[in-house]
C-alpha cells in the first residue's frame, strides 16, 4: 500500500505523538518550541504532582530493571531531591509498583520473555517507509519512547505505558497506543502482534487492549499514522498564531505570546 505523506509533515519531522499534539493545538508554541522562532522556555516551577510522577516512574525503571523494589525508591527519591512530604508521597505508590514488579516477573515466565528481550524506556525512531532508524535520525518520520516493551517466545511484543497521574478512561490514550503499535513494529518487523496496557501506578490498575496483529497494524494503522500527523500538522500551511486553550496555563512561551503579552 502506497501512503502519500503531505510534504509539510516530511519537511518537519522526526514527529513524535507529542510533538504532533503542539501543533495541532497552538502553532505559535510550536513556531517558539520547534519552528523558525525556536527559543528556550521560560523557566516554570514544577508541581508536586509532577516531580512525584517522575520519580515514581524511575523507581519503575529501576525496579524493572532488576533492583529491589525498597532499593529502587531509595535511589529514585535520592536522585529526585525530594522534600520530606514529596518522599512521602512517593513512598505511597510502593505497594502498587511491587505487586506490578511482582505481576511482570509471572509475565515474563509464562510468555518466555528473555532477558534481553525487556526494553525500558527504548527510543525508537522510524523512516517514512515505516522501517526502523535510529531515534535521532534527522529524515525519520516518527518516534517515541517506550516505557516498558517485553518480546514474548510466541514472537509478540507488550507495550506497556506508566501513568502516576489520576487515571482516566482507555479511549484518552487510543492515539498513543496505536502508535506505539506502529513504532513496535517498525523495530521488529517480524512481529506477529503488539498488544498495549496502560499501568496506572496510583490506582494500581494495569489496563489491556486488545492484541492488535501485524497484518492489522500495516494495513489500517499504518494508513492512520499518516492521516493523524497529515490532520495534526495541518497547521504548518499557514503562519503561526495563537490558539488559546487550556494548554496556555502549561506554556512556556506565555511571556512572549501576543495574546498575554501585556
């Protein structure tokens, strides 16, 4: 099947799902983040809830990755520089990411998952012919980071997404999944299957889609990749403006945008 990508998205890629989501939603943040106006952004504090987040998530990485589960959060609260009560907060996912760690471990026995078939946080870039490049290749199409990917004896891969945040229903996260569908193929074309979960730390939720087949992926997936970059990016057409919406409180080229510039 041949695809026709818009010359506006092969211009400006490698895309990643976040890249992607800028510019569908304001394309002067992106002309500021990636564009012709690329500048650095304001600094911003960070929340509770986000430096939380992202220690959680490397006391997964390290427990998935073989430590101790007590000795995952201790280097991941030493490394976060967390303030007591930040320490404590973390600590109150401990239960939820043993039992997790504790679940992978049966996973892995069963689907005869090899050592050095467990990838955390791997970079996967992909060419417009949806071959596998490297993650900085300036030419690709897409990329992404996965959090956690097993390839299993029966020749499937599991993607799994960590979530620390509030948990929210499957179909917010349809788009990402699919891509991560895509791009696990991409890295090992001969694949039978990719099925993705969403592991909700918080509420200690490990949430399944459905096995998607590699026939499915290149015939409707693929077609859908580019119909999501060519619609997100349609805004590359015209010059950059503001968009206002909720994403304005998250910016950080607040400072500089005409519609809050005072």
């Amino acid at each position: 099947m041949d695809l026709v990508i818009p010359e506006y998205v092969q211009k400006n890629g490698p895309w990643s799902f976040s890249k992607a989501g800028v510019i569908a939603k304001c394309s002067l943040q992106y002309d500021f983040k990636y564009g012709a106006q690329k500048q650095p952004e304001e600094p911003r504090a960070s929340s509770v809830e986000s430096r939380v987040g992202v220690v959680v998530h490397k006391a997964l990485e390290f427990a998935l990755d073989g430590l101790k589960v007590k000795d995952a959060f201790r280097f991941a609260v030493d490394q976060g520089e967390m303030t007591n009560d930040e320490a404590e907060t973390v600590m109150s996912f401990y239960d939820q990411v043993a039992r997790f760690v504790a679940f992978i471990g049966r996973f892995k026995l069963k689907h005869g998952v090899k050592p050095q078939n467990v990838l955390i946080e791997y970079k996967i870039g992909m060419s417009e012919n949806f071959k596998n490049v490297h993650f900085y290749e300036k030419t690709g199409l897409f990329r992404g980071v996965l959090d956690f990917m097993m390839l299993t004896g029966q020749g499937d891969a599991v993607v799994i997404d960590h979530k620390s945040g509030k948990q929210k229903e499957m179909s917010m996260y349809e788009d990402q999944c699919k891509a991560y569908c895509v791009l696990a193929l991409a890295f090992r074309p001969e694949l039978k299957g990719v099925q993705t979960a969403i592991n909700f730390v918080q509420t200690d939720q490990l949430l399944w889609n459905p096995r998607v087949s590699a026939e499915t992926i290149r015939n409707e997936y693929h077609p859908w990749l580019i119909k999501f970059l060519t619609d997100s990016c349609a805004r590359l057409q015209a010059p950059p403006e503001p968009q206002e919406g909720w994403w304005c409180d998250w910016c950080g080229y607040k400072g500089i945008c005409p519609r809050f510039k005072k």
